[in-house]
C-alpha cells in the first residue's frame, strides 16, 4: 500500500508540475503576442525585413535547383559521336555497336547507318537534288553513345573519348562537353555565393529580431524591475521575449514561402514557353513540404536564437533599484 500511495504521489506531483510548466509556457506565448498586437505597425515591418532576408537565400536555392533539373534532362543529350571510316561496312558497324554496349561507362549505343545518314541530311539540308546525283553514298556510319552521367563531369570522359578514338574503324571521335563542364563549374560558384549570402543574411536577421527584442525590453523596464522585486526569476521574464522571437522568425518565413510562391507564378509562363522551345518538358519548381519546413526550423531558429541572446544580455542588465 505504502509503494502503491508513493507511486501515486509521484505521479501526481509529476502530472502537477507538468500542468504549472505548460500554464506558464501559454502565458508566456499569450503575452508575446500581446505585445506584438500592440506594436503592430512597426511589427509588421520587422516581419517584412525578416521575411525578404530569408526570400533571397531561398530563391537563390530554388534557382540553383531548377538549374539543377534543367541540367539532369541535358545529360541524355550530351553524346559521343565515331564517325567511321567510309569503307567500313554497316555489318562491321553492328558489331562494333554490339560490343560497345557492354562497355562499363557507356550507358547506350545508337547506329545510324550511311543510308539513314543520307536520308537525314537530304531531309534537313535541303540538298536532296544535288546528293542525287551522286553515283555513291559519300556519308560514312556513325554511331552514337550515351556516356554515364559521372563520365560527363571528371576526366574519365577524355579517357573513353581516347580509347574509342584509337579504335581502327574510327575516322573522328567527338565529344563537345566543353559547355556542360563550364555550366557546373558556374553552378558551383554560385552555390559558394548561397552560402555566404545566406550567412550575411542569416547575421542580419539575428540583428534584426535582437534589436526588435531590445527595444521591447526598453520599454518594459520598469514592468521587469517590479516584477524582480516580487520574485520572478529571469527565466519567468525571459519567456514572453523568447516566443516573440519565434514569432518573428516562423512569420518571417512564412512572408519569404508566400514571396517565393508569387515569383514563381511570375517566371512560370515564360520559363514554360523557353522549355517548349527547346522541346523540353520542364516545368519550374517551387518549395516542396520539406524544403517548406526547413525554411520555416531557420527562420525560427534564427528568431529564437536572435531573442535569446538579447534578452539573455538586457535581461540582466534591468535589475530592481
């Protein structure tokens, strides 16, 4: 009996305390907001600032990882192209297909044979009457191979491109990537310039919530004081201070969710249209639910941890006299 009631007692002082921790957290976020509702103008502001430092890092992101998808559909594009000598066969340039296919950095392999090779160019040269009267097919085969996607970007492509032009049947090997790798190294750049400007801008943001959070606790100096005399810890006083900051970061980032949504509705139609042209089915790409959720843990984070260090700083600074 005894086990059981101290088992119970503990509980119930557990469930007591839990209940006191919970009424003072809600207090304390009922009276941020309270002082947010009364400085609402100049809150609001704030809000805004906080909202468009956040907007430029994440549309920094957005652009880098569209640019990132654009280039993922452009791989399939970018090919090796062996023009063979004219005197090779198409059955020989079936073969040479055949094996390398199974080659272990060549994902696919297309022929085109000195036939398809003449109707193409007819077609799309506009010098069909003159090959006409050609006595001979003076096109060579060719063949078309998808390198993997790693071979694109390192050096293991000017190793196959060497390998394959050493090949007997091969008259020209080609392999026009100089574009793609100029296009990554800019990508890489601009991610480096992301992270510095997301720093500068996270560094302003804390600026910003923790100047907001100063001047706060200005104004309620002598509501801090009395409330030291009768007690308060700097915790109880901290509180309302810290949910403030919170606030400001989670409304900050959900201003900079609603600016990016409305430039990407902007830039959507236009960018469409550029895809059409290059018959590309992509699409521009907003925030997805992660990304969303990311965006609002910093701009919280930011917020909470803005807050907390100006009210750790002032807090102590405003003693009862």
């Amino acid at each position: 009996m005894n086990k059981r009631r101290n088992r119970n007692g503990v509980t119930d002082g557990f469930n007591y305390k839990m209940k006191v921790w919970l009424s003072q957290h809600n207090q304390a976020f009922q009276d941020s907001l309270g002082q947010l509702q009364r400085n609402l103008a100049g809150n609001l502001f704030s809000i805004a600032v906080i909202g468009i430092s956040l907007a430029l890092p994440a549309g920094f992101y957005l652009l880098l990882d569209n640019a990132q998808k654009v280039m993922e559909n452009w791989d399939g594009t970018i090919q090796i192209a062996l023009y063979l000598h004219p005197e090779v066969s198409d059955e020989r340039a079936d073969t040479i297909k055949q094996e390398l296919s199974g080659h272990a950095l060549i994902e696919q392999v297309t022929l085109i044979t000195k036939d398809q090779a003449l109707q193409e160019y007819k077609q799309f040269s506009g010098f069909g009457d003159a090959l006409d009267a050609l006595e001979e097919n003076p096109l060579p085969s060719m063949l078309l191979l998808q390198p993997r996607t790693e071979v694109i970007t390192t050096e293991q492509g000017e190793a196959l491109l060497e390998e394959l032009g050493k090949l007997p049947e091969v008259e020209t090997a080609q392999f026009d990537r100089q574009w793609v790798k100029r296009l990554i190294v800019i990508l890489h750049i601009l991610k480096r310039a992301v992270v510095i400007l997301s720093t500068f801008l996270s560094v302003a943001v804390l600026l910003i919530i923790g100047n907001t959070i100063r001047l706060s606790i200005t104004n309620k100096r002598h509501e801090i004081a009395i409330n030291k005399l009768f007690g308060a810890t700097n915790a109880f006083i901290q509180r309302p201070f810290l949910y403030s900051g919170l606030i400001y970061g989670i409304a900050g980032s959900a201003l900079a969710w609603m600016l990016l949504i409305l430039s990407t509705a902007i830039m959507k139609d236009p960018v469409n249209q550029l895809a059409t042209l290059y018959n590309s089915e992509f699409r521009l790409s907003g925030l997805n639910a992660f990304e969303l959720l990311i965006l609002i843990v910093i701009g919280g984070g930011l917020g909470l941890f803005g807050s907390w260090i100006a009210v750790g700083r002032h807090i102590r600074d405003t003693e009862p006299t």
